[in-house]
C-alpha cells in the first residue's frame, strides 16, 4: 500500500451520498492529493441498508436511493480498493467488541479489524467512537476541513 492509505467508514460515503450537513467537508476529505482510500466489501452491504433505511424512512427519493448505490459502484470502479473481509477479521473485530471499554459495535470492530490487517494510517469517519478507538489503535483520522 502506499505511505497514506485512509479507510474511509460508511459514515463518511453516506454523509456524501445523502447530503447531509457534512457533505462538503467529507467530499474534500476523499479528494486528498497521494492518499489512497480503500473500504472494505463489508462497506457495501452497509451503504445499502443505510441508504435503504433512508429510502423507507422517507429522507430520500428512489430515485436518490438509486443514485447513491450507483455513485458507490462509481467510486470503486474509479479506483476505490474494496479490502476483502476474511475470517481472522471477525475474531479479531469480537476480541475489539469484548472490551468492553470499546463500546464498539459489531460492524465498527470489524471496518476497524479489516483496516489494521491492511495496514492503513489513516480513518475517515464520522462515529465518534469508531474515531475514539482508530486513535486507541494507532490508526490516525483523516482532517475533514
């Protein structure tokens, strides 16, 4: 991997995909000049139920839904690395949720399992926690100014 690879959270593709208030500060995040980002095939089945919950809650149109999933597929076809989640990563994301300290959820522990296997430096996020334990980690956070 090169010197900076960010993993970039779920939180941080729907702020963008939804327009939410920090949109344009994540947006300039993912445009980082020799930084490459990566998420994992786990972040895809998350940006779909998401993006679907906000489809059935009403915050977003179809027609929004569908644009959000095909600017997803947009991203990894432009270069976006989906890092493989393998079963070491579960253990490991079980061992992170068992500390009880974490209070990492389920899938956090296990973006945060699959980014450590891979060696990432940096984490895009808008979790406060999944922020507060990439810290605990030795993983820094992407500036979303």
């Amino acid at each position: 991997m090169p010197p900076e690879t960010c993993y970039v959270d779920t939180s941080a593709w729907i702020a963008v995909f939804a327009q939410e208030a920090t949109a344009r500060q994540v947006a300039s995040a993912l445009t980082q000049p020799e930084v490459k980002l990566v998420s994992s095939e786990w972040t895809r089945t998350e940006v779909a139920s998401a993006m679907a919950a906000k489809l059935r809650g009403a915050f977003i149109s179809p027609e929004q839904f569908e644009r959000a999933l095909a600017a997803f597929e947009r991203w990894v076809q432009n270069g976006l690395e989906l890092l493989t989640v393998e079963p070491e990563d579960f253990s490991t994301a079980a061992s992170m949720c068992a500390d009880s300290a974490s209070k990492l959820r389920a899938g956090d522990a296990l973006h945060l399992s699959v980014a450590l296997r891979h060696g990432v430096t940096q984490l895009l996020s808008l979790d406060k926690n999944m922020m507060h334990n990439a810290t605990r980690l030795g993983i820094t956070l992407a500036h979303t100014e």
